[in-house]
C-alpha cells in the first residue's frame, strides 16, 4: 500500500510525536509499503528529503507561533501527494493538517492518531472547535493511544463508534551491555530520573519540592523554556547537592542513565502529558515508573501496581514517600523493574495493528 503520513514536523526535530511517526514510517517501510511523509519546515523554502530511506516533504513555513507552524503552501502539497496515497495518516493535534484536510477534501480514506486534545491555547481553540468536529465526522478511523485517552477527551466521546485505540511502543531500544559505572560513580546507588522537555506541565517542580525529602540524587535531562526558573529553583531551595541538570546526552548515552537509575519519575501534571513515551524507554531497561494519577495514557502504562506507583494528582507529599518507599525496598524495586520490561516488549506487537486497518480500508474503497 501507498501511506501518507500528516504531521507538523519531522525528525531531526525531536518531540514525542515526532519520534511516533519516524517509528512508524520505518516500521511500514520494513513491511515492504511506500511511505512519504508530508510537514511543514520549522522555518524556510520547501524541502524534500530522504531521511533513512523516506521521502519528507517539508513545506515553506513563515516559523513556528503557539507550537504550530504557518505554511500556506501546505494544502497544495497535500492536493498533490494525495493523489499518490492510498491512505492517509494524520496525527493530532495538527490545527494545519485538519484545516488543509478540509480546504483540499481528498477522497484518500484516512486515519487520524489522536494523541492528545489541545490543552492550553483555549482562545485559538475556541475558534478552531468547529473546524476539528467537522473533520472528526469525515475520518474513517479515530486512533487514540488509549481508552483512557478516548473517554477524557473533550472531542473523541462524539465519536466512539469510530475510535480503535492503538498502544504506543518502544521506539528507541539498545539491545547491547550499558557501561553505568561511570554514572554511579558520581551519583551514587541511590539515583532518581527525569528525561523530558522543561515544560509547565511535565511539573518538574513537584518533583523538586519532594526532593527535599529525599536522601538520594535526582538527575534531570533534558532543556526548554523553564530551564533558567528550574536552575534558580534549586539554588534558593539549596537543592544543588542532589539536583543536577544535564543538557547535552546523547541518545546513545541515554540508555545508560535509564539503566543507572532506580526509580524514574514523570512528575507531569496536565492531560498534555497523553501517553509518556518516557515511562516505556525507562520500564525496558528494568526501571520502575512513578507517576500522578493523569485519566490519560500515563495511567495507562502505570498500572500502580505491578509497574510502578501511582500517586494522587499534584500530591507533593505522596510523591516524597513514593520515591522513598521504593529507594528503601529493593526487592520492590527489582520485581516492579522485571513486570515493567516484560509489558513493553509484549507492545511490540501492537504495531501490526496498523497494517490491519489499513488493509481493511483499503478493501473498503
């Protein structure tokens, strides 16, 4: 089959739904379809590129305003690139992508992955809402990530009769022996771990407030906007003997913090945080999750019980105690580490749903 796949951006850039579509596209290119994929540039002319054997096409846009890029000339690529497809793939949120859809109206069947409803520009989403339900009533096929996704969503209730939720996956996994010594030579045997952008709502500052009462290391990775805030939270708390900051790790080094590390936390606090990719790269080198009590895919993964803790939303007190709890009990800590890798690998398989439903629309046409 021919598949085009719809997002804002692409890899190099480097984002949670970013990293979902390169996985796929490879995935679908390894079962032998064609696959292109149609973005819009972070800023600048049009560009097609062959990234890892696809064909990108990335449209001239103005820049990027409210994290969603301006490009004018979208909906003509899309016009054009239609006629190619079989089927198309649109991932959401894509305010672009949905208004391109409409202006252009191609005949492709087309599959929509949800990934989580548009949280905090509540203006444009005023204006927006009416375009977003008169696209969801032409999709064939509504994927969110999860049940829990589906029924917290402000918009997918409307549409049940179309969703058909799909699990993420692991989409980077090492299979080779990781070198920690140099990690728990510095830090200690007692490491707490964050990898993720410097958001408002990953709550990062929840898991600082509850470092205060814990006798560990906490390592954060990552960057973004709240990096200077969060470097000047921890020196005026006095956190900087057991906070540290690490902006520059590689994806190859990374493995090896999740591996050093004993417990990861994804302290994140709004329904932005729809699934937490993190949590599944974390669980499958055999470190167990704590996370608030999100009604999204985070609860979703962390079950609460076999996989990590799962604890009441903003609870600072309770994330304290959840974090020692399992530093004091490692034997918690191994079995929750063991569930953990063995639910991610039995993921995999997942994937070939996809192949499925597009077989089934294609039979459909």
């Amino acid at each position: 089959m021919k598949i085009l796949l719809l997002n804002k951006l692409y890899f190099p850039h480097i984002g949670g739904i970013e990293k979902v579509v390169e996985s796929l596209t490879l995935f679908l290119k390894d079962k032998g379809h064609s696959v292109k994929v149609l973005v819009a540039n972070k800023k600048g002319p049009t560009k097609i590129e062959n990234i890892r054997g696809i064909e990108v096409i990335k449209t001239f846009s103005l820049g990027i305003y409210f994290s969603m890029p301006v490009s004018f000339s979208y909906p003509v690529y899309l016009k054009r690139v239609s006629r190619w497809a079989d089927i198309l793939h649109i991932h959401l949120p894509f305010p672009l992508g949905v208004l391109s859809y409409l202006i252009v109206r191609p005949k492709n069947p087309i599959v929509v992955t949800w990934h989580s409803d548009i949280v905090r520009q509540k203006l444009f989403l005023f204006f927006y809402k009416w375009f977003l339900f008169r696209f969801l009533e032409k999709v064939d096929v509504i994927i969110p990530t999860t049940y829990n996704l589906a029924y917290t969503s402000s918009f997918l209730p409307y549409f049940l009769d179309k969703v058909f939720p799909i699990p993420l996956w692991l989409t980077n996994k090492v299979n080779r022996v990781l070198d920690t010594s140099y990690i728990k030579e510095r830090y200690g045997d007692r490491i707490i771990l964050f990898v993720g952008r410097f958001v408002y709502y990953k709550g990062i500052y929840h898991l600082l407030e509850a470092m205060k009462g814990v006798e560990g290391i906490c390592i954060l990775i990552g960057n973004g906007k709240e990096i200077s805030n969060i470097k000047k939270f921890i020196k005026d708390n006095k956190l900087s003997h057991k906070v540290f900051i690490l902006t520059n790790v590689t994806d190859e080094e990374l493995p090896n913090y999740y591996q050093a590390a004993d417990i990861f936390v994804l302290p994140s606090i709004y329904k932005s945080e729809a699934f937490g990719l993190v949590l599944l790269e974390a669980m499958y080198y055999n470190t167990p999750i704590i996370t608030f009590d999100l009604p999204t895919g985070v609860s979703f993964v962390n079950d609460g019980k076999t996989r990590g803790i799962r604890i009441p939303l903003g609870n600072v007190n309770a994330l304290k105690l959840a974090i020692n709890r399992l530093l004091n009990n490692k034997t918690d800590l191994r079995k929750k580490g063991i569930y953990g890798k063995r639910w991610v690998e039995n993921l995999e398989e997942k994937k070939l749903d996809y192949i499925k439903l597009y077989k089934y629309l294609e039979r459909k046409r």
